[in-house]
C-alpha cells in the first residue's frame, strides 16, 4: 500500500508540473501576442508604453517562473528556456517591425 501512495504522490506531482508548465506557457503566448497587437497598432517599438508593458509583463513572467521553481514544479532550465524562447520570439517581431 506504500508503493501506492507513493505512485500517487509522484502522479500528482508530475500533474502540477505539467500544469504549471502549461499556465506559463500560455502566459508567455499572452505576452507575445499583446505585443504582436501593440507592433501592429502602434508601429513603434521604441514607443515609451511598448517598453513599459514589455518590462512589466517580462517581470510578472519571470516571476511567475521562479515561483514555479521554487516550488519545484518545473527545474530551471525550463524556465530559463521558456523566458529564451520568448525573448527570442519577441526579437523576432521587433526586427521585422523595423523592416516595415
């Protein structure tokens, strides 16, 4: 009955992690495309509320990132990888933006 217990405790806790992997990776789309709406509306990366939403939500994302760390849910290099795979996107968008 131990050996059950403990399966559960590892199937819940690998259910949190894809949880909470989940929840951030919608996060991150989040912010991607609030700034996709921003470079079509706006057209001007260097447009003084671009930067601010960029900056607050980048933060509220990494936050939400150690957290997930902290508790264990996701190691950190998904972390990391996650916040590189989105800065990279937003790159991306921001020099293609420039060659409009």
């Amino acid at each position: 009955m131990q050996k059950e217990g403990i399966s559960l405790s590892v199937n819940a806790a690998s259910e949190y992690t894809e949880k909470a992997y989940a929840l951030l990776k919608a996060d991150a789309a989040n912010i991607l495309k609030l700034i996709e709406v921003q470079m079509e509306n706006l057209t001007m990366p260097q447009c003084p509320l671009y930067e601010e939403v960029l900056d607050t939500q980048m933060f509220g994302l990494s936050r939400e990132i150690d957290f997930a760390i902290r508790l264990q849910l996701i190691d950190e290099d998904t972390g990391k990888q996650l916040l590189s795979e989105l800065e990279r996107k937003l790159a991306e968008l921001h020099e293609a933006s420039m060659r409009k």
